[in-house]
C-alpha cells in the first residue's frame, strides 16, 4: 500500500530566498482512495505577517505569537511524512519552504514531489484554468474549507490527486497509479502522456 504525504503551507511571503517563513503547515496523508491522517500547525516565522498576506489567509501576527517556532514545527512535520511520497499543488512552492525549513534544521529531503497542479495540466487541460479552486468546483470535489489555509487547501489537494489517479486508471486501465508515474506524467507534455503510460507499462512488466 502507498501512502502520499500531502502538504500545503501558508507563509508570509513568495519566496524563502527572500526571508520569506511559514506560518502554517498542514499534512494530509491518503492511501487507498481515502484521507487515513492528518496534521496541523501553525507556527511562529519570527518574521512579521504582511497586511496584504494576513487577508489573504486570515492568519495575523497575533496568531502566530504564541505557536511553536517553525523548527519544532518541521520536526514534528518532517517524522509525520517520514518515507512517503510528497505531494503539493504548484510544488515548485511548497518545495522550496520545504527544503529551506529542512535545511534549519540539518535536514534534507529525500523524496521527489508530485505536483497536482502539472498533473491537472496534463489530465484536464480543459478546465478554465488549474488553480486549486477552480479544479474543485470544475471537478466537483468536496469543498474542505477556507481557501489559503493549510489544512483546508491540503485536504483539497489531497481530493484532487485521488481523482487524478482514478481517473488515469479510468482511462488507461491501470491497476494503480504510483508516484513514480505521477512523477514521470507531470514532466511529459499532453501531446506525451500516452506514450508515457506504454513506458510505465513495459517498466512495470
């Protein structure tokens, strides 16, 4: 059984290159076609929160006084997702925060990410655009919460990649989808994806 670890966070700015920190984490792991966990945290940046950012995810410096800092936070965050598989919508994002928190800690990433965002790119190329709540209301997923918070965006995440794998079942008959397929899928072009799947194909034979 393969578990996906699937991460969002909220930050106080674009970019960790920047000073940018987070502000709030959250982890949903699926298997199985279901959510079987989850973990949430906000956490201290000790960086202050832009105005424009504190409206954006309703997260405000008060907020955040009090909440662990960010390296007991990623501790706990880093045994949550231990092996498993990663998983972010526009993980070029969720990455960066990722790596850049781990290496505070003299961590390092192990795992590759599988971005939801590249792979409704290449699975619903129809959709208006592939923004995380525009694929919810196109696809009909649940709706789990307020949008720009971590766990509310993570468990939308989380619905979306389970529809993405039946759907390349649905369509391709396969058995199961793993991340090293999502993987391989979201660095093809569309034009590329059925014959990337004859690849995963023979491989897996």
């Amino acid at each position: 059984m393969e578990i996906h670890a699937v991460i969002d966070f909220e930050t106080t700015g674009l970019s960790p290159a920047l000073g940018a920190r987070p502000t709030e984490v959250a982890i949903v792991l699926i298997a199985e076609s279901k959510i079987i966990d989850r973990f949430q945290s906000l956490m201290n940046p000790g960086v202050s929160i832009p105005d424009d950012i504190q409206v954006l995810t309703g997260i405000t410096n008060e907020m955040v006084r009090k909440a662990p800092k960010v390296e007991a936070v990623m501790r706990d965050a880093v045994q949550f997702v231990g092996t498993h598989p990663i998983v972010a919508h526009n993980a070029a994002f969720d990455s960066k925060f990722w790596d850049a928190e781990l290496r505070r800690i003299n961590g390092r990433r192990k795992q590759a990410f599988a971005c939801s965002m590249l792979l409704a790119r290449r699975i619903f190329p129809e959709a208006p655009n592939h923004k995380l709540g525009t694929l919810v209301r196109t696809l009909g997923l649940p709706a789990t919460g307020r949008y720009h918070r971590a766990l509310a965006d993570a468990e939308a995440t989380a619905y979306l990649l389970l529809h993405i794998q039946q759907e390349l079942q649905r369509r391709f008959h396969l058995s199961a989808v793993s991340h090293e397929l999502l993987v391989a899928i979201q660095t093809a072009s569309r034009s590329q994806l059925d014959a990337c799947i004859r690849r995963y194909r023979s491989i897996e034979r």
